[in-house]
C-alpha cells in the first residue's frame, strides 16, 4: 500500500480536490466519479460526498493508497 503525506495549508480541502492533488486522479471529473462510485473511505468509512470537507488528522484511503493529512507547521521558516 502506497502512504502519502499531505500538509494542508488552510482549513479543509475538498475530498475531490485531494484526490487530484495527490495525483491519485487524473482530474477533478474522475476523482468526483471514484467518490461516486463508492470506492473512496475516510477514516475508515464509506464517503460518498464528492466535495467532502477533509481536514488534519483525517485519513483518507482507496484501492491501494492511504492519504493522511496533517496540519501545515505554524510560523515555521524554510531552512536555508
């Protein structure tokens, strides 16, 4: 199984638009059609929300990729 960190930088992201963004759909259409379909879980359990509301803490999984998203560190500089 493939495991995948995402940093969210805001509040929420749409479960369609963390799809796209990870690259685990190849468009915004397709990710909404794999939410439809039924074949997308957050924490766990079936979501059938296509512009579900995901926020930290959340995991969200499919045929072989956990997503697990995390807050982005406050007030951090980049090294360098």
């Amino acid at each position: 199984m493939q495991l995948i960190d995402f940093e969210l930088r805001g509040e929420y992201i749409t479960l369609d638009a963390l799809l796209k963004a990870m690259g685990v759909a190849p468009s915004g259409g397709a990710a909404k059609l794999m939410v439809a379909e039924g074949r997308v879980q957050v924490d766990g359990r079936d979501e059938l929300r296509k512009t579900c509301k995901i926020r930290a803490g959340q995991v969200v999984s499919l045929a072989g990729v956990r997503i697990k998203v995390f807050a982005a560190a406050v007030g951090q500089s980049p090294a360098g």
